[in-house]
C-alpha cells in the first residue's frame, strides 16, 4: 500500500489505531489536503524516530510558501526535535525541509 494511501486510511478510520504509518527518512506532502499536513507531519516524525531515523526529508514544495510556514511552526513545538533547515539545493532547496531528531530517551 502507497504511503499516501496508508496515512489517508490512518487518518480517515473509525478505528483510530487502524493502519500505521511506514516510517521513512523522507514524505512528500504535495498529495495530501492542507487541513492535514501538521498531523500527518507529526506522526510521520514520532513513528520514524521509533524506527530509528535521525534524519527527515519533508517535502512541500516551493510555492508561496504555507506548507513551509505550517511545518515550521509544529517543528518548533515538536520535543523530540533538535533542529530543521532548508534543504540543499540538490536535495530540494527551500522546496523540503531537512528534520534532525533527537535520539531516543
């Protein structure tokens, strides 16, 4: 099942717990409803950090920049995040955004 699939599903469920998300060092948001993005966002860095990645790619685009805006403000918040910068051009630029994730406790 597609990673977009596999989230949709997950947030879409009666059942809450129904289908995980696959953890991954990267997600590209362009497929998913604005009004989702943060929740997505955020359940995609918890559920990776406990697959052990330390490093996220997340993906937005470039537009006007909202999707950007939005995942910085929910990055600042996050506890279990050490720091996020653009990414480098061959990497997106300032269309994605690279997560560092501190190590579990």
């Amino acid at each position: 099942m597609s990673q977009k699939k596999e989230l949709k599903k997950s947030f879409n469920s009666e059942e809450e717990n129904a289908t995980s998300i696959a953890p991954g060092d990267s997600i590209d948001l362009h497929t998913f409803h604005p009004k989702d993005i943060s929740s997505v966002v955020e359940e995609f860095l918890k559920i990776s950090r406990e697959a052990g990645y330390r490093e996220i790619r997340i993906i937005h685009g470039k537009g006007i920049g909202v999707q950007r805006n939005i995942i910085r403000k929910l990055l600042k918040k996050l506890p279990y995040v050490k720091d996020f910068y653009d990414a480098p051009p061959e990497r997106g630029h300032y269309g994605s955004t690279i997560v560092i994730l501190k190590d579990e406790d």
